[in-house]
C-alpha cells in the first residue's frame, strides 16, 4: 500500500485565498491586518522562515514590519521595541522568533508581549487559555496540524494518537489540541524506555522531534496517519523530515511530506491567527 499524501501547499493555497479575502474585507472597511516581525542574530534557518512569513504576508494582503537586530543586541533593546508594538493600534500580530541568542530570557520576552497580539500563541495566558478550552491563540503549527487531519477528515475522537516529542512549540500544544478533540494522546520523548512499542499503536503519529529519518516504516501502524513536523537539512543540502518519508510511505495510510506538508501550513496559521487579531481589533474600534 502507499500512503496518501498530505499536501500542506494544496491546502495552504485554499487557506491563504480565504485569508485573502478576509484581510482585503479588513483593510477595505479601515483594519488592514498587520503583523510585526522581529529577529534576533544571524541563524539562516531563522532569516529563511522571517523572510517565508514576511512574503505569506505580503501575498495575503497583511501588512508585515521587520525589525532586524545584531546578535549582541541587549534584551532591553528587543523589549523596548515590544512595548512600542504593543502600544501600536495598527499593529495587530507580533512575532519574535526564536531560538533566541542565549543571554536572553525567552520567557521574559514571550510574556512580554500583549496577549491580544501573541500571533504565535506562545504567551503564558494563551498557552494557559488553550488548556482550559478558551479562546486563545493557538501555536502555528500543531493548529496546522489540525487543519491537515481534517482536510482528510481523519476520525480523531478515540484515536489513539502518539506525539513524539514534548516541546512548547509542537509538542505539548499538539498534546492539548488532539486531547481536546477527544483522542486518547501519548506523548514520547527521549527519556521514553520502548519507543516503538508506543509509535506502533498509534493510529495518528505526529513527530516532531528534530532528528532527520528518525520514525521508519517499521514504527509506524498499517494505515496510520504520519505528521512529520521536522525540517532537516542534510549534508548535501537537501531537506528532510523526522521521517523516513521512503518506508513510511509504504506502510501508513496518509503521510506529510517535507518540504511541501506541515512547514507551509504553519505559515498559514500565523496569518490566520492575524487576520482574527485584526477583525477583533476592528470589531472593537
Ligand atoms: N522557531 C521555530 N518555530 C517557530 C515558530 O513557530 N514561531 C517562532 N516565533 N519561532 C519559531
């Protein structure tokens, strides 16, 4: 058997239009929806995804602002530019991406910013919110995620779905997101004793884990559906995913590609959550 595909630009494509449509309806009656972008340091990987966010944008009819910062830059700096931000009525998303460089607190600058425009939903209160099933920003990818399950109408209530990996960005979002949608979630990392044993069972596996190849053919269920969040470059320049898309793809039911699968529709979300900041502002203008 192979596997279907999952096209994550197919479906981006369909989003964005709708998206489009929603932010010209916006800046048509006054809200143009706008998002602010800020990098810290030199990390290509970093500039590549700033650089795929500012075009979504541009392509959607969102306003981007990019603010570039030095490596040495002091915290100080970073925060006084997410205090004007937040001030800004016309500002509607802001978005700091990391990792950032180490003599920053993360934490300090996620919490900084407004929670009505944490576009990436990484701020306590939206994480928080989430948890307990209120409105909140929902983190990019694992909502991207969601989107491509349902694009394949994927049964999720009682679903035995496995997250491998347990970070703030995908993982424990993930975890919340599948649990809420009544699946019955196991989520594995590197202190879990019999790896396979949990990615076997799962009729949903999501990995996310940032080692390329990682999930072969023989961990995956018959038919299951396999989530491959990872991007990996390897040595010869290619692009990869946690999974090893070759065998994979024999023995699941529907599989992500990389590139072309979750990393589009990540972006995705992140005009999505956008465009909703920005009709919320206009509704309450
Ligand atoms: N670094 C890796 N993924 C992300 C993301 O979704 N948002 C931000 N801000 N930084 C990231």
């Amino acid at each position: 058997m192979t596997a279907r595909i999952i096209d994550g630009n197919a479906l981006s494509a369909k989003l964005r239009g709708e998206l489009a449509a929603k932010a010209a309806e916006l800046t048509a009656k006054g809200t143009q929806p706008c998002l602010a972008v800020i990098l810290v340091g030199g990390d290509p990987a970093s500039a590549v995804y700033v650089r795929n966010k500012v075009t979504g944008c541009e392509k959607a009819g969102i306003k981007s602002l990019k603010f570039e910062y030095a490596q040495d830059t002091a915290p100080a700096d970073v925060l006084g530019k997410i205090a004007e931000l937040n001030a800004d009525p016309s500002v509607h998303g802001i978005l700091v991406q990391l990792p950032l460089p180490k003599h920053f607190d993360e934490k300090a600058v996620l919490e900084a910013i407004s929670v009505e425009k944490d576009v990436d939903g990484f701020h306590a209160e939206n994480v928080g919110r989430l948890s307990q099933g209120q409105e909140a920003f929902i983190p990019c990818t694992p909502n991207g995620v969601m989107e491509m399950l349902k694009s394949i109408e994927t049964p999720l209530r009682g679903a035995e779905a496995v997250v491998i990996g347990r970070s703030n960005i995908v993982g424990k979002p993930m975890a919340m997101l599948l649990t809420a949608a009544g699946a019955t979630v196991t989520v594995c990392h590197s202190g879990t004793r019999d790896l396979n044993f949990h990615t076997r069972r799962a009729d949903i596996l999501v990995a996310a884990i940032g080692k390329p190849k990682f999930v072969t053919g023989d961990m995956v269920r018959p038919g299951a559906v396999v989530i491959d969040v990872g991007i990996n470059r390897l040595p010869d320049g290619k692009l990869c995913g946690d999974v090893d898309f070759d065998s994979a793809k024999d023995v699941a039911g529907a599989i992500t590609p990389v590139p072309g699968g979750v990393g589009p529709m990540t972006i995705t979300m992140l005009l999505a959550n956008t465009v909703e900041s920005a009709s919320r502002a206009a509704r309450k203008a």
